[in-house]
C-alpha cells in the first residue's frame, strides 16, 4: 500500500469489532516498528504496556476521554471497545525530556496498525494517575499516551472545511465520523 493511501487510512477510530481479537504477537510486531523508530539523540527512553486482556482492558478503558467534540457520547458501548491498548512510557532513568519521540512511535505503530487492517485511537485525555495506579506502573515511568487497537467497524470520512472554517469531527444519522481537514493552500505558508 502507497504511504499515502496508508496515511489515509490511518484515522482515529473509536469503535471496533469486540469479537476480533489483537493477539500478542501483533502488539509486540507493532512496538518493534516503534523501537526502530527516530529518537531524539537516540536516547529511546520509551517504554511499552501492552494489553489484550479483557479484565486489563477494561481498567484502561475506563480511564480515557474518548470524543471531546462528541460531548454527549461517551465511548464505545460493550462488543464495540478495543481488544488492545498499548500505553506509551517515558523511562525517567534515561531522560526527564521525551520530545518528539512519544509522536514518532505513535505514528509508527498506528501505521503499521492500518497495514495490519487493525484501527487505533491515540489517547491524551487518560487519568494519569488513575492508571498508573490500575496497572501499577512504576514512578519510573510517566504515563504519556494511550493507544486503543482493534478491528474498526466504523466508517471515518476525510472532507474539506467548510466556509465556516469549523474542523470540528462530527458523526451523521448513519454513524459515520466526519473529520474536517485544512486544504493544502490554507496550511502551506510562503
């Protein structure tokens, strides 16, 4: 598949196939493309929880904000939640400064989820403190993003904005989500 077309594919879906399981060995091929990734001054100070765990999955589940534009939904019912989560660490033995790396890796293993014909949605909205109490993650480790994975069973449509400007993603009758873009002459900047 062509870069671009996987970019586009790549969007952040928020309900998926409960029935369809990610398996370890998916997880751990998906934190491989992270660990190849860029890091600043190759450092490579991050570090991975994985989950495909239901009892675990939901811990984490419940611990994530997960549509801000859609104030009056509050996640995926049961049979459409994650099969997986990927917590993103940042190991403070190896730097108090994560940087970019936290984006990079992100982008590589939701990529290489959309080759997969997996979905994902990175988290920023997570109860930090809540979770790393859930998980008893180590005050080694901050907590800096959560990654949902499963098989999308939702449509994600990419449009113009509109005259209006509002990038605002919203969801029709149909329950398809709608995500606004920019057009390439308002972001390219001469």
């Amino acid at each position: 598949m062509a870069l671009k077309e996987l970019i586009k594919r790549n969007r952040s879906y928020r309900r998926f196939d409960e029935n369809k399981l990610v398996n370890q060995s998916q997880l751990i091929d998906l934190i491989d493309l992270a660990r190849l990734s860029a890091s600043a001054s190759n450092r490579q100070p991050l570090k991975y929880f994985l989950s495909n765990q239901p009892e675990i999955n939901e811990k984490i589940f419940g611990t994530l904000g997960w549509a801000g534009y859609l104030a009056d939904w509050i996640g995926p019912a049961k049979g459409e939640r994650p099969t997986a989560y990927i917590v993103l660490l940042g190991d403070h033995m190896i730097t108090e400064n994560f940087g970019v790396d936290p984006g990079i890796a992100a982008q590589s293993i939701l990529l290489g989820a959309t080759e997969k014909g997996l979905g994902g949605c990175m988290f920023g909205s997570v109860a930090r403190e809540t979770l790393g109490k859930l998980l008893r993650i180590s005050p080694q480790y901050e907590i800096l993003y959560v990654l949902a994975l499963g098989f999308p069973i939702e449509k994600v449509q990419i449009e113009e904005v509109g005259s209006d400007g509002n990038i605002q993603y919203w969801r029709d009758h149909n329950q398809v989500h709608h995500v606004p873009k920019r057009s390439l002459s308002e972001i390219v900047v001469s």
